[in-house]
C-alpha cells in the first residue's frame, strides 16, 4: 500500500499536464478547435504519455484505464457543450477498454484459480487478489478490484461449490451467523421495498440510488455468508485467519503467545481486534494473544493494528490443540 518513488515519476507528467489544462482553460473562451485539442489531450494523450512513462518506471498499466474516465469526466465538467464532438467520438473507446480490462484480469483469474484448485491452502479469494496484484500492483486499487470481483464471484457462483471437507476451523456453525445474516437480508428487503414505494413520487432519483445501494449490501452479505463457508482457517506451518470477505491473515506460529478459550476476553491493556462482523451476536470463542502487534488485512485491505485476536471459530478445543501441535512440530525442526 506504499507509493513507491517509481510510481511518483510515472504520476509526474500526467498530473501536471492535468494542471497545466485546467489553467489554460480558465483563461480560454473562445476556440472550437482549442477545446476538441484539449479534450484529446485529456482523454487520450496524458494517459497514452502516462502508459510510456509506467513502462519505463514499472508502475501498472491498468491505471490507464481509470486515467481515460478521469479525462472523460474532465472534459464533460470544464468543456463547453457545444465542443463536445471529441467526447461524442472517443466515449465509444470506452466499452472496449473496459472489455479489454476485465478481460485481463479473468484471464490472470483463471489461470490463479486453476492453480488454487490444485493447492487445498489456497482459496479463490486468494486467486482473484494475486490476479489483481499481478495487474494493479499491491495498492489500494488492487485491494479494492479483488474485493468487488470475490464479492461477485461468491454471490453467484459459491451456491454451487461444495464446503471443504475435513476442516471442523469454520466460523458460522456454533453461533448460527448465517441464519443471522438471512434475517438482516430480509429485514434490508423489506426496508427497501417500503421506503422505495415511499420517495418513488416524491423523489426518483433518491429512491432508485436507495435501491442500488440496497442490492448492493444485499449482494455483499450473501457474498460474505458462501465465503464464510468455502474459506476455513488453516493451521500449517503458519495460522491462516480466514472470515468471509472481510479477514485474510497468514499469522507465523511463532507470533503466537498462546490461545485462549473464551467468551469474555477482559484485557484491556492489549490492542484488541474483533474479528466477528456482528459483534455480540457473533460472539468470539477463541483468544489469540500475539507477542507483537500486526496489521491484520481486512475488507478492501484495510489494516487494523492489534495484539489480540478475538476469533468466533468452531470447535475451539481441537483449534487449541491442533495450534500447540503445530507449534511443537515447528520448534522441534528449528
């Protein structure tokens, strides 16, 4: 999630030229031809500039992509109407750059996941976020492509995979989370649907955006329940944390101080992280105290900092063990 200098050299011409347009056109009133060039350069030229300076400085070229929409919503913002037939021309680029896009990332998608299948420490999550990586880089951008792509893939494609067997470190069974999250989603239907009907006449507009952003928490809560129940907590050489969407965290064993069995974790000197989304109606039945603080990546890789893992996992004993056999495993081969 660092900006390293490589891509601040590539970022350098693109911003400035963004600069240097803006000003020309406060002082520019007049010029049909002026404007069209300015549209050009804005939507073509800088990230074409930009695209030569990331091959040089190894930045990522999918920010191309984004760059273009910049441009085009630049033109259509600074730009009088009447010199819009440059952006009439260019907006059909559009779809296929898009096309283009997601057809890249599938394709590195499909070969991660192939590659997933074949290792039970791998999951599809994991797959979609090196495909992303591999394209976007490890940034902000990446984190936030592989979270929207999961989110898809487990809404509509998880009903149809098949729970891994033989791995009791699941996180929805003892505290029937899922059951949970059913009622909220029909609890959120029925909402929308009400309040829908209500700013219909009143307001369209207010009550179609209320609507999509009510799909899409819909999509996201059935997306996070089928992750809950593909992508289990492995225990190997390292601690793989796995909740849903919203936690991915290889922890090494030796990290770990000890693992406790509880419901009522009270240590309020530590730098506590609750993993359960729902809080006291996904209560924790395991404590995990590390000897140092970590960075634990969540959702859309937001990072929390903590020293204390509050994990709601299933059968919490046979965990416990299974960490303190691990744990003799690694120190007896060291």
């Amino acid at each position: 999630m660092t900006i390293t200098r490589d891509y601040i050299r590539a970022f350098f011409f693109p911003v400035t030229a963004y600069l240097v347009l803006a000003i020309l056109l406060i002082f520019k009133t007049e010029g049909s031809l002026f404007f069209e060039a300015v549209s050009f350069d804005l939507i073509i030229s800088i990230p074409l500039f930009y695209l030569i300076a990331a091959r040089k400085f190894n930045a990522r070229l999918l920010l191309v992509f984004p760059m273009m929409a910049f441009g085009f919503l630049l033109s259509k913002l600074l730009l009088p109407t009447q010199t819009h037939f440059m952006i009439h021309f260019l907006k059909w680029i559009a779809p296929v750059l898009e096309l283009i896009s997601l057809a890249t990332i599938f394709y590195y998608a499909f070969w991660f996941i192939k590659a997933a299948s074949q290792d039970e420490e791998e999951d599809v999550f994991t797959a979609i976020k090196k495909a992303t990586q591999k394209i976007a880089g490890i940034n902000w951008f990446s984190n936030i492509l592989a979270t929207e792509f999961s989110m898809m893939y487990y809404a509509f494609v998880g009903w149809w995979k098949k729970t891994p067997k033989n791995s009791p470190f699941t996180c929805y069974q003892a505290n029937n989370s899922r059951m949970i999250y059913g009622f909220l989603i029909f609890i959120l239907v029925a909402e929308t649907a009400v309040t829908h009907l209500l700013f219909i006449k009143l307001s369209p507009v207010i009550a179609w955006s209320m609507l999509a952003l009510s799909i899409y928490l819909v999509i996201q809560i059935v997306a996070h329940v089928q992750a809950m129940r593909l992508r289990v907590t492995n225990i190997s050489s390292v601690l793989h944390l796995r909740y849903g969407l919203f936690v991915d965290e290889k922890i090494s064993l030796d990290q770990i101080q000890q693992v406790i069995s509880t419901s009522n974790y009270s240590d309020t000197k530590k730098q506590i992280i609750s993993i359960g989304l729902l809080k006291s109606l996904e209560p924790y039945t395991v404590a995990i105290e590390l000897k140092e603080p970590i960075q634990v990546s969540m959702i859309y890789g937001i990072k929390k900092k903590g020293n204390v893992l509050l994990v709601p996992i299933d059968h919490p004993s046979e965990f416990i063990q299974q960490i303190k056999q691990s744990l003799s495993i690694t120190r007896s081969i060291s």
